[in-house]
C-alpha cells in the first residue's frame, strides 16, 4: 500500500513532470506526498594556485537556493490546485552529496518518483534518480522528460527473470 510518496523537484526549469505526476499518484491513491528540492554548493575545481572568490561561492549557493525555493513554491500551489495537503522542503547538500542524500530521504517514503534527466540539460536530476534507484533500497518511478499526463493504470508489463530481486521488485 502506497501512504506517502516524495518526488524530487525539478530546481532547473519550470516545468516540472515527476511534481505533476506525484501529485496525480498522491490523488488516485490517497497518500501524503513531500517534495524535496536540493539546494547545493557550486561544484569548484581550482588548478594550480587559482582561487575562487567566496562572494562568487556564496552568489552561485544563493541561485541554487533561490531556484529550490521556486520550485517549492510552484510544487505547493499545484497541489493546492489539486485540493491535495502537501509538504515540501529545501535540502541543503553539496552537488556530489545530491545521490547520497536524496537515496537517505527516499529510504522513509513508500515510493520515490523522480524525473528522467533531459538529455539536453545538465542537471542533478539524473542524480538523484539514480540514487532513488541505487541507494534508496524503494520502489521508485522515473517519470519520462515528456510526460504530460498523470497517472494512468490500464495495463502493466512485469519483466521476470526468476531471480530475487525480481520477485522483490515486483512485490513492491
């Protein structure tokens, strides 16, 4: 049974189709839902003697915080358009942390749903999918880049190959 779902939310753009879809799955299946967006410190790599500035480190973490804090708020109003109670939540980690920390929040949630990475952007999307995947030890979806639709449920297609993690798979 699916009682609460955490969606990872896209900080880089607007649109934002793992939020929309979550939020169709929190509606058909009556779960609490949470978003999380990752606020990270810019990834540095000085050679040599060079040296950043810290006003540029802390210029490039207030963007990233001022994009989490977007998307929080676009997340927030689509559920409320939705009539569905939501939490949502800035995580503060570095760019490499993103896998780790996103794969620990999932961990506590009944399912993760997290976006394909846009093959066109560079983002952490593609992280913390993977980490929903690898670390999380949970069900995830991986909600397509093109994904227009909520959730529909008329057919499933189950892979098996016998083997164990198959079965755990497909009794999640």
């Amino acid at each position: 049974m699916i009682r609460d779902i955490v969606v990872n939310l896209a900080t880089a753009n607007s649109r934002d189709p793992a939020a929309a879809y979550a939020i169709s799955v929190a509606r058909m299946f009556d779960a609490q839902i949470a978003g999380i967006a990752m606020c990270h410190s810019p990834a540095i790599v000085a050679g040599g003697m060079e040296a950043v500035p810290a006003d540029v480190i802390e210029s490039l973490r207030e963007e990233s915080a001022r994009a989490a804090n977007g998307a929080i708020e676009r997340f927030k109003q689509a559920a409320a358009q939705a009539h569905l109670p939501a939490e949502a939540q800035m995580v503060e980690t570095s760019i490499e942390g993103i896998p780790r920390t996103f794969g620990r929040i999932a961990r506590t949630f009944d399912l993760a749903i997290v976006a394909q990475a846009e093959p066109e952007l560079t983002t952490s999307t593609g992280l913390a999918a993977e980490a929903a995947m690898f670390e999380s030890g949970r069900p995830i979806v991986v909600v397509p880049s093109i994904q227009k639709d909520g959730i529909k449920l008329g057919c499933i297609l189950v892979c098996w190959d016998g083997s164990r993690t198959a079965a755990r798979a497909l009794g999640d």
